[in-house]
C-alpha cells in the first residue's frame, strides 16, 4: 500500500490575446493524496475550496485521472482514497479542474512506479480536459506555449522575468468554461485576426526577453474578452482600477470572472483598486497577490 501527496499549482490561461495556447503557472496550490490498497472501495475527501460543490463520486474529475493511469497500466482492483485541499478557488478562471486532473495523474503515475513521462502526463491531461493551455503549465510551472498537433500536444516552456508579480481579483460569482465559451463567435474578421497574432507574438517576445514596458500593448484582445466582457459586470473599471494604480496590463484569467493584473509594483493598492470596482458594480472580490510558480506540480510526500 503507497501513499504519495502531490502540490498542483493554480494558472491562468490566455493571457490576453493568446487564447488557448499561452498559460502560466501562479503560487496558488491544490494538493491531493493519493493511497491505493488491495480493497477495492474508493473514498474521496474534498477540504476547501468547492468542498460543499465538488462530487466525491465517478464524478469527480481527479479520481478520472487516477482511474485514467490505473487504467492505462491495466490495473483495475484497485481500492482508492483521495484527500483533496484547495485553496484555487473553484470555476473562477484559475485551473482549479486542471490542477485536479494534473494532480490524479500524477499522483497515480507516483504509486505505479512513475513508468508515464510529463509528456505522456500531457497529453493525457490534454485528452481529459479538452485543451492544453492549463494543463501545461500545472504540469511544467513557468510560462507555456501549447498547441494541439496531429502527432500530439506540443508544449514550449520558459521561465518568467523575476520581477514579474500578479493580482488576482477574484469576484464572489462562479462562471464556468462552457458558458463563457458560448458567448464567442464562430467566425472572427481577419483584422482581429491579425491584431491578436501581433499581441501574442509582441507579448512572448517581451516576457521571454523580460522587457515589461510592451505589456501595455501586448496583452490587448479581440479575439475573447470584448464578448466575455457583458458576463462580468464592472471588468472595464477594475481593468481601469488596476492601470490607475501602475499596473502594466490586465486579462480575464482564463474564461473568468477572475481579473488578473500584470505589474511589478503597487501590488496591495492594485488589489484593493479592483476589489473596489467590482463592489462598485455590484460584486464583493477578494484579491490574491502572486507570483508565477516555476516548478509546476511536484511530489511533496512519498511513502512505499
């Protein structure tokens, strides 16, 4: 019988304009425990953050990924217990299901004998949660650039400029991906087509050359957040919030509601700026000061 505890990280995808291909790792931290035993009785245990929410049946999309790596080594008599402690608050845009799926796959790869590469934990992760913008960088820490390939999924990863920090506001109302994904159009002009491809390329090249001063034009959209905008009431303001208060740059985080700013400084009063904004709209926000986590999903706790 093995017991093995396993730290996800929380991330926010898009970045801006980089829909479904740019994500980052941030210092928020799920972790999960793992023990397989020769019962045969699964038992899940959920602390924290969705505790009253998150289904401690087949539902539950960690056990999935357990069962996915018990599966893949025809292992299937398995008794299971999951311990889950959240602290990435749940459908907010902070990869609160991918931190869940990275943490069964790993942790289960940890009990089998790690025989499952990261990349094989990838593209695993990228079947279950339908895209790799989260996964990868729950998986690699740092920044990710991801792609879906006919070989596969294909993830580039580098380390974040140091002086790089993060505010969250994290608005009190959920909004998941499926109904934010339903507000985008199927069809986009190809002027917003090519205004994104020059942020994405402008907004890599400067955090890969740790140039901050572009994050002001880099991390504009067209493609996602001008039609996200009506299922977040105050975003315009708390964006405004934050740039009064010198942040370079803010997105949705992920699909939302959670608003994200860029900045090296003015952390606190940026926080405070934009939980002021959304009250003012309507909503009550609680910020998170954070940085980008530049290890990604690691074992904490081994026992054979």
């Amino acid at each position: 019988m093995s017991k093995v505890t396993v730290r996800v990280p929380g991330t926010t995808a898009n970045c801006g304009p980089g829909f479904d291909a740019i994500g980052m790792s941030c210092t928020i931290y799920n972790t999960l425990e793992l023990v397989l035993s020769p019962e045969g009785r699964t038992v899940i245990e959920i602390e924290g953050e969705g505790s009253s929410q998150i289904p401690n049946d087949d539902r539950n999309i960690a056990l999935q990924a357990v069962k996915a790596v018990l599966e893949h080594h025809r292992i299937t008599d398995a008794g299971i217990y999951i311990r889950l402690n959240n602290t990435i608050p749940l459908a907010r845009g902070l990869g609160s299901s991918a931190a869940a799926i990275v943490a069964g796959l790993m942790a289960a790869n940890a009990v089998t004998g790690n025989r499952l590469s990261k990349q094989t934990l990838l593209e695993m992760a990228t079947s279950i949660e339908g895209h790799p913008d989260n996964v990868a960088p729950a998986i690699y820490g740092g920044i990710c650039l991801s792609v879906m390939h006919e070989t596969g999924t294909k993830c580039l990863s580098f380390l974040p400029p140091p002086n790089l920090g993060l505010v969250v506001a994290v608005p009190e109302f959920t909004l998941s991906t499926k109904v934010s994904r339903q507000v985008l159009p199927k069809t986009v002009p190809l002027k917003d087509a090519v205004f994104n491809v020059s942020r994405t390329a402008l907004l890599v090249g400067a955090l890969a050359k740790g140039d901050l001063t572009y994050l002001k034009y880099a991390l504009e959209d067209r493609l996602h957040q001008p039609y996200r905008e009506r299922l977040v009431p105050g975003m315009e303001a708390v964006f405004a919030a934050a740039v009064n208060e010198g942040a370079h740059g803010v997105t949705i985080s992920g699909a939302g509601p959670s608003l994200i700013a860029y900045t090296t400084e003015n952390h606190l009063k940026i926080g405070q700026a934009m939980a002021a904004a959304f009250e003012k709209h309507g909503s009550m926000a609680a910020y998170h000061v954070l940085e980008i986590d530049t290890v990604g999903a690691e074992i904490i706790e081994f026992i054979a």
